[in-house]
C-alpha cells in the first residue's frame, strides 16, 4: 500500500538593497557582505540593484562571486534589474542577464523563488 504525505516549505530569502556606483571601489565591500551572509547561513539572496546607476567589471565579480558561493551552499542569488539603462546595459552586453535569474520589481522575483 502507498503512503502519500503532503507538507508546507517556507523558503528563507534575505534581501540587499544597493544603490550609488557598483564599481571597483564598491565591489570589494559587496563581496565581503555576501560572503558574510551567506556564512551565516543566508544562502538565497534577493539583490535589488534598481538603483544602481553604474555597473564595472569588478561589481559584475562579485555578483558572480556571490551567486557561486550561495550556490555552493544550497541557495542562490537574483537579481532586481537596474532601471537604469547604462547600469542595465552592462548585463545584457556581457549576457549576464542571461546568467542571473533577473526581474524589474523586488516582488516579481521573489514570487519566482
């Protein structure tokens, strides 16, 4: 005879608001605050970049970074696109909109988790 169980899971999602310059002087300060996190067991990461304005190499790193180490712990790290069209532009020139998983509100991609 089969047994059939059902249950409720609640998924724990930390969200990060940045705005300003996502560049090279920033980068490090974000890297160091997602491994933080996800250290101390926030592994699914909501990033609400619509008020990024600028976005370098060295912030779309440690974007990377933390989407590999969320990854690595069980959870993953999404994105709220920039409104920001230059800051936007980045992502879709290097295609990285296509390797985050990225939505325009805070609540469209929480509602995708």
């Amino acid at each position: 005879m089969m047994e059939m169980r059902t249950g409720t899971h609640e998924i724990a999602i930390e969200t990060v608001e940045l705005s300003g310059r996502l560049d090279a002087l920033e980068a490090t300060g974000l890297r160091d605050l997602l491994t933080a996190r996800i250290d101390a067991g926030s592994t699914n990461l909501a990033l609400d970049l619509s008020n990024v304005s600028f976005v370098d190499s060295a912030g779309l790193a440690a974007l990377v970074k933390g989407m590999k180490g969320a990854r690595s712990a069980g959870g993953d790290l999404r994105i709220v696109s920039p409104t920001n069209a230059d800051a936007m532009r980045v992502f879709e020139l290097t295609q990285f909109d296509k390797v985050f998983q990225m939505a325009p509100t805070l609540d469209e991609l929480l509602s995708q988790w």
